[in-house]
C-alpha cells in the first residue's frame, strides 16, 4: 500500500481545494453576471426618467433612458469613442451645472474625429445613462451637439460573461495539480523498490 507523504499532500490537497473554490466562485459570479445584463436589458425598456439630482449608490439607473437640462459646460474631456456607424473618434463629455441643487450631470455631447471640444454652451438633453468611471453615470445624447455628431452608446450585450470559462479552467487546473502529484508518487514508488536478483 503507498503511504502518503504527510506534509506534500496537505499542501497539494490545500491547493487543490482552493482552485476548486475559485471554480466554485466564477460558477456564482456568472449568474450574477447574468442577472445584471437581464436587469440592465429591463432598464432600457422603462419609460424616461429625470436626471437624478444626486448619483445613485449603485447601478440600478444604468442603461435607462433620461433628460435633463444643462444650464452650462464648465468643463470638458475627450475620451475614445465610436458614433452610430462603429466608427473610432473621440466623445466629446460636458461637465454641467444643473443649478443650485443637485451635483451636476456629465453629458456626452457627441462625436467627433477631432479632440477638440465642441462650442456648445448647454440645453435639454436627451439619451441614455451610462456607466462613467469618474462621475458613476453619464448621460450619451440622442442628439448630438452641433457640429457633432450621436456618440455610440454601450450596450447590456456587450459586457463580458466569460466567468463559467474561468471556473472550467479552475477545475482542470485542480484535477491536472491532483493527477500529476499522484503519477509522481507511483513514480517514486517505483523507485523504491529494488529489482529481484537473478538466482546463480
């Protein structure tokens, strides 16, 4: 019967039980994943709401449709972005006063092959809320700035579910670390015992 080194195997044991967790948890993390792209599909079929007079704590706002009015730019940024047509540019987004309540609304404004801002000086605004990783959320204009053109906004659809490949690959990683300990331990087995002597 082949004893098991003590120490090794916990190790091994330990490792393994780990990927299986991690597998465990990507399993968990793809049905979140999918419940948040279904929620955020919801969204997008839900009447127009105001632009929110403080950002929301979490995402349930995002991918809804939304207006507001922009009293004045105070500040502009260009980031890399696509029109209607898939096309590579920039998305030109406004920093706006909304007034004396609230903290403002980031607009993207529109699109262009320049990044240089446009010359729009604020009004009513229309389009959807997006997620911003300065402000939380941005508002993409259905109706772009003049001398813009509509940036592209994202979809629900285009975010990446790739979490049950990941736990496939946690599972294997722990079966492979399993299954290549014990060959080594046959191997060293083996070792052990000595070649029968021919009798003379």
């Amino acid at each position: 019967m082949m004893r098991l080194p003590i120490l090794p195997t916990i190790l091994v044991a330990a490792a393994a039980a780990a990927m299986v967790w991690l597998g465990v948890w990507q399993i968990h993390r793809a049905a979140w994943k999918t419940a948040l792209i279904a929620r955020y599909e919801t969204n997008r079929k839900l009447p127009a709401m105001a632009w929110p007079a403080q950002p929301p704590a979490g995402e349930s706002l995002l991918y809804r449709r939304s207006s507001g009015f922009c009293l004045q730019p105070v500040g502009w940024r260009d980031v890399a972005g696509r029109n209607l047509k898939g096309e590579p540019g920039w998305s030109h987004i406004a920093s706006c006063r909304t007034g004396a309540e609230g903290s403002g609304m980031e607009v993207d404004a529109g699109w262009s092959t320049s990044p240089h801002p446009p010359s729009w000086r604020g009004g009513p605004v229309g389009g959807v809320i997006v997620p911003d990783r300065l402000h939380r959320i941005r508002l993409v204009a259905a109706n772009a700035a003049p001398g813009l053109v509509p940036s592209a906004p994202p979809s629900p659809a285009d975010m990446p579910n790739n979490h049950l490949f990941y736990a496939f690959q946690w599972f294997f990683f722990a079966a492979a670390a399993v299954t290549i300990y014990l060959l080594a331990l046959r191997r060293r087995q083996r070792g052990k015992v000595a070649p029968a002597r021919p009798n003379t």
